[in-house]
C-alpha cells in the first residue's frame, strides 16, 4: 500500500476521531525528519555495499535514478525529493552515499519535513474532521463501500495482467 494513502487514511480518522492537529502534524514532521534520517545515515555508512542489498540488488535503478535527481539538483534535492513519489525513499540514501554534509542534510531535511507534513497532511484531516463516516456505517455505505471496493481490485487485477502481457 503506498505510504501517502495510508497517512491520508491516518489523517482522515485523526480529523473524525478529534486528534489535535498540532499534534498529528507534530508526529508527521518528526516521522518524516527521523525516517530520512534513518536512510541517510545507512547511505552514508554503508555506501559501497549498498548495490549488493535488497531491494537495490533487484533494482539498480533507482539508485541511479536518484543519484541522477541529486547530480541535477544538489542539496536541493532532499527537499524536492520529499515530494516525489517515485524517488522519496531513494534519495537520502542517495545522499548519504554521496557524502553529503550531514549538517547540510538535516538542515534540508528538516526544512522539508515542515512543508511536507502540512501539505499532505491537512487535506485529510479537514476531510476527516468535516465528514460524518459514522452515517456511512449503515447497510447502504456498506454497500457502496464494497462497490468501490470490487471496482478497484479488478481495475488493479486487470492493470496486473496488462503489464504481464505487455512485452517490455
């Protein structure tokens, strides 16, 4: 399950349930500044056997593709990175094993935990707050629920088969 629908799902039950904003953006930010932390520091560490590990053993790839973004766009890169699916995971690891300065890192790195929590995270929440989920609770939301539900795992089933038979 990608990670910003299941912190969409967290924020949107936060905002039903009455967590205090503050307080979710609070342990968003940190998450976010300790997680890439995390991936720096086993960058920077480990970066000459990093290729050899998984999932970077199956997919060079995007190792390259991040290292390529961080060439592109320097220190500048950890904030952009932050919000760019497809390389988010990559590109403190990436960092760290291009020995980027771990002052230079955390202050990029705290810079864009403070855009990233906000903006992906008050949406939902005021989402959660607004709507009233319980009068979904009844046989007719769940109904519709399991509707939605069916539909999405075909379109996915389907969009499986597709790129299986899709010569590459």
């Amino acid at each position: 399950m990608p990670g910003v629908a299941l912190l969409s799902a967290i924020a949107i039950t936060a905002g039903q349930i009455s967590i205090p904003l503050w307080q979710v953006l609070i342990c968003a930010w940190l998450g976010a500044v300790m997680g890439d932390a995390i991936s720096y520091g086993c960058g920077y560490v480990f970066r000459h056997r990093i290729h050899d590990v998984w999932p970077f053993k199956l997919h060079p790839d995007w190792l390259n593709q991040g290292h390529a973004f961080f060439n592109r766009h320097g220190g500048k890169s950890v904030f952009f990175g932050r919000f760019i699916g497809p390389i988010r995971p990559f590109i403190p690891v990436v960092a760290g094993m291009m020995d980027m300065k771990p002052n230079r890192f955390l202050f990029w790195n705290l810079i864009s935990a403070s855009a990233w929590a906000p903006l992906y995270l008050i949406p939902p929440y005021v989402l959660g707050d607004t709507l009233n989920i319980k009068d979904w609770l009844n046989w007719k939301g769940v109904i519709v629920m399991s509707v939605f539900t069916v539909i999405a795992l075909i379109v996915t089933w389907l969009l499986k088969k597709q790129n299986q038979t899709t010569p590459s």
